[in-house]
C-alpha cells in the first residue's frame, strides 16, 4: 500500500491541460535543483497530450482547487503501460495524492488493455524508489548507459552487419535479455522501455539502424538505434553568445548485448560510426547493470554513467 494511502475526498483527479502549465510549474521548479533541476518544466508542452484519446493521458490532482500532483500513463504496446512524471507539491505530500493519482492511472490503464504496467526510478532517488515499492510496483531489472563518442573511422575486430534477423536470433539467445527482462528503449517514448519483438528489429532495420556482431565463432552481439533527437544545451555561457538556444545532437541505442570484450569493441565501434553518420553530437547506449557489462565498457575504450536506473512494474490484472 501506498504510504499515503489516507486520502482527503477532497482530493479531484482530472486530465492535465495546456492551461495548467503554471500551475505544475510552481510546484516542480524546486525538485532536484542539485541536479540541474526538474525536466517536467522545460517538456510540459510537448510532453503533454493534446487531446484525450491518443494512448496517453496525464492526470493531475487539485486540492481545493490548486494544483497538488501530476501523473501521466502511457500505451506502450496494446497490453504495456508506462507510467511517468509522478510529482507531488512538497505542501500536500503524504496527503494521498500520490495514491489518488496511481489508482486513476492504473484504472486508465486497464481500460486500454493494460496487464502490466512499468516505471523508471533513478537509483539515487531512494524517496520515489520507497514510493514506487509502497505502492505495489515490484523490482525487474536495472541498467545503465555507456557513451561512445560518434566517430566515422572506428573500427573493432569483427564484422558488424545490419542483418534484423542475426540481430534478433543474437538478442533472443543473450544474458542480456535475460537480466533486462526482455526489455529495450522504446522508440516511440523517451525515457521508456518495453518488451522488444522480432517485428522492432524488422521496422528498426528500415528506419533507423540495427546491428549483429559475427564473432570467430558465430553471432557475438547486438543492439538497434531507438532514435535521435535534438536536446537544449544547459549552458548560460553559450546560451549568451547566442541569440538562439543552443542545441545538440543525441543519438539514442536501446539495448547493447555482447559475448565478450573483442565484440564490445566490434559493437560500440559500428554505434560510433552510426552515430557519426546520423550527425549526432552525443550517444547513450542501454547496457545491463550487470558486473560483466558494467567493467567490459570501460574495458573496451567507453565511458559509462556515473548511476544505474531501475525499473518496476505492476501487475494491472487483478483490481
């Protein structure tokens, strides 16, 4: 149970708008503020849906008629949900607000199909990790993000194809799937994973890049190119040399499994020259939180993100 779960009748649950965009404003600008501050702010526009119907919905929750949480479900696959943005305003926490918005975004969900849904938790942010495991979302996996740089002459020791089904029979076959839970980014999302099928792998092959490692001794490793996009630059510096914001460019993969440290190397070296080719600036690559993983990207010349994510999930099939 929630530990917040005596919550006020007082406490309305209706759908976000465009119109609240100062309202939750007021109550996110002071989250995280050691860690550059909170990204609802900076997203809430685009973030938000523009209409009801669309496999999203963002819930907010008033007291009183202010604004006093917000939570948004989204429709990965017709029976995967994800949920994401859970803020709650410091002068109604441990209120029931969060409980509140978790029943209506579970309901929601169930009513699109729903049997599972999932959330991300950055692993230091122990309070919403509490939170998560309080209000029934069991732990399935972790993981982390290495960061090869783009480069278009990188080279490993073995031959990297773009063979959708080499790279699905290798996945298929991996400790990697095995400790993600099948799990990969999903291109549809940022910031969300889901379960990945032959058919992502087919699509991904057309529309943004995947790979398979051909090792001595057959397939040695896979991952695909969930998508690139284009992220503000948080710099005052450069931001007053310019009248324009200054972006840059990131190119996301959403899942690397490998067989050992010489197929790393292939791997992360045809990211580096997709990368390149696709005119990114930056690259994040999801990798299993696993020791092997972890020390093998380092090992091969890449660097890796300080902190893991964890991901749970509930299940959506019982009331």
């Amino acid at each position: 149970m929630s530990p917040d779960t005596n919550a006020d009748a007082s406490i309305e649950i209706r759908r976000a708008t465009h119109e609240d965009y100062d309202a939750v404003v007021d109550f996110t600008s002071d989250i995280w503020p050691d860690r550059g501050g909170d990204y609802i702010p900076r997203i809430y526009h685009d973030w938000l849906e523009d209409e009801p119907g669309q496999g999203k919905k963002t819930f907010l929750a008033e007291v009183d008629g202010e604004a006093a949480g917000i939570l948004q479900g989204v429709m990965l696959s017709p029976d995967e949900a994800w949920f994401q943005g859970m803020r709650v305003a410091a002068d109604y926490r441990r209120q029931g607000v969060s409980h509140r918005l978790n029943e209506a975004t579970f309901e929601w969900a169930r009513e699109q199909g729903a049997t599972i849904g999932r959330v991300m938790v950055f692993s230091w942010n122990a309070a919403s990790l509490g939170a998560a495991r309080a209000s029934g979302y069991d732990p399935i996996t972790e993981f982390r993000f290495a960061h090869p740089e783009p480069d278009s002459t990188a080279e490993g020791p073995y031959r990297v194809s773009s063979d959708p089904a080499a790279a699905w029979r290798y996945w298929t076959h991996s400790d990697a799937r095995e400790h993600l839970n099948g799990l990969g980014l999903a291109p549809e999302e940022s910031w969300a994973v889901r379960e990945l099928t032959r058919d992502d792998f087919d699509r991904l092959a057309d529309e943004t890049a995947v790979f398979a490692v051909e090792g001595e001794d057959g397939l040695a490793g896979t991952a695909y190119r969930s998508r690139t996009y284009d992220r503000e630059i948080d710099d005052d510096d450069a931001a007053a040399a310019s009248d324009e914001a200054t972006t840059e460019t990131w190119a996301e993969y959403g899942v690397a499994a490998w067989e050992d440290v010489d197929a790393a190397r292939s791997l992360f070296a045809a990211i580096a020259r997709d990368a390149a080719e696709s005119g990114a600036d930056e690259t994040r690559v999801l990798i299993p939180e696993t020791a092997r993983y972890v020390t093998d990207a380092p090992y091969a010349g890449v660097p890796i993100s300080e902190e893991p994510d964890f991901v749970l999930g509930i299940d959506l099939t019982g009331e």
